[in-house]
C-alpha cells in the first residue's frame, strides 16, 4: 500500500483549484498546504490531498512529464467515477475514456479516464471486488 505520492506541476494555483474540483466527488476533500521551508534544506512547497485523516497525493512546482505518470484514484461506486469524470471534465480536464466498463480488465472494472492540465493522466476506478461486494 502506499503511503502518499508527489507529482510536479507547472501552475499550483491552477492544480490546487482543478484537483480540489476532480477529487471532491470522491470525498477526498481533506487539503493541507506545506511551507517546504518547514523541511530540510531544498524540501518543496507542497499542496496536499486527502481524505479519512490522511493526506496521500500532494502537488509540488516544477517541471512536468504529463506522459510519465497515471495516477488512479478509487471511487467507492459507479456514480461516484461518472461525478469526478464530469467534475474534471469541467475544471479543464481532456477525456481520456468516458465511464464505462473496462471488460479488457475484468467485467467488474468500471473506470473513466481523463487528462489533467499538465498532460497527466488519471483514472477514476470502482472495483466491485474492493469494497466487499
């Protein structure tokens, strides 16, 4: 299990508002901003999210590589993928795989896909067999 990741983007101001947008319908909705000066020497400013008292995914400034990095998040139902899909969508996001059923994985594996401001791509994911059902 993971603990917390770190992606660079090129705009904070532009993420933080597009990620709080994307993540809310899945109730990640926890935010902390950490001063990096707080850290070690060179420690970045980060922005972070989260949700159930942790904070996992963080934002830092720098340079980006969009293509390098997919980040999938869990959704606890179908709506809750097709409500971040479309709360992305809105906050400036390109699709990259509109909700559906991703038989290639598995029956139960329903997902949508969308490309974040800095050419990430990130996919919304209910797995059935996750949650008990």
């Amino acid at each position: 299990m993971l603990d917390h990741i770190f992606i660079s983007v090129s705009d904070t101001a532009r993420s933080v508002a597009f990620y709080t947008a994307a993540l809310a319908p899945l109730g990640i909705t926890a935010r902390v901003d950490y001063d990096g000066k707080d850290g070690p020497p060179g420690h970045p400013n980060l922005n972070g999210f989260g949700a159930k008292g942790r904070i996992f995914f963080w934002l830092r400034e720098g340079k980006t590589a969009g293509d390098a990095t997919h980040v999938g998040f869990v959704a606890n139902n179908k709506m809750e993928v097709d409500e971040a899909y479309a709360a992305a969508i809105r906050a400036g996001a390109k699709d990259n795989g509109a909700p559906g059923v991703r038989l290639y994985y598995d029956p139960r594996y329903y997902a949508a896909g969308v490309i974040d401001p800095d050419g990430y791509t990130l996919e919304f994911v209910y797995k059935s067999w996750q949650h008990g059902s």
